[in-house]
C-alpha cells in the first residue's frame, strides 16, 4: 500500500484525531458526527479525511489513494483501531 499520489495526500492534526478516541478492549471509537454510514471525519471541505484512514496513515505512513480499502476484523465504522487488520 505505498502509493505515491500525492494529489491526493489529506493533511490532519494527530491531535484532532486521538482527542475524541474511547478506548475498548476490542475497538478504538472516535466520537464526534458520523455519516450516514457510521464513519467519523476530519476537517473541512474539500479536505476531510476518514478517521479511520488518517489513523492508518498515521500508524503506517502509507499514503491511501481513493481506490485504496482498509478493513477491519471489527467491521465498526468508527473504530479507528489498526492492529486488526
């Protein structure tokens, strides 16, 4: 997953990320709004990111390109924990 389309790089604030996380023994919610399918963002148009894709990206340093998919064991859409991948 080392793509280099740096078009598409999102930029966030690590702590803008960690700072509405609640810890479970099997997933990491981020609070805050989620989408109609349950998924929480960062920032502002036109450059939200996923939460879940910036903890990736943050853990990894791989950067995700649109057609890029993570998956989680959990299958919780605002869990953004990424050893269960």
């Amino acid at each position: 997953m080392h793509s280099q389309d740096t078009t598409r790089v999102r930029v966030f604030s690590s702590t803008i990320l960690w700072t509405k996380v609640t810890k479970t023994d099997t997933c990491w919610i981020r609070g805050g709004h989620q989408d109609q399918d349950g998924y929480t963002r960062l920032g502002g148009l036109p450059n939200r990111i996923f939460a879940h894709r910036a903890a990736w990206q943050e853990a990894t340093g791989d950067i995700l390109t649109p057609d890029d998919v993570i998956g989680h064991i959990c299958d919780n859409p605002p869990c953004v924990r990424n050893d269960d991948e």
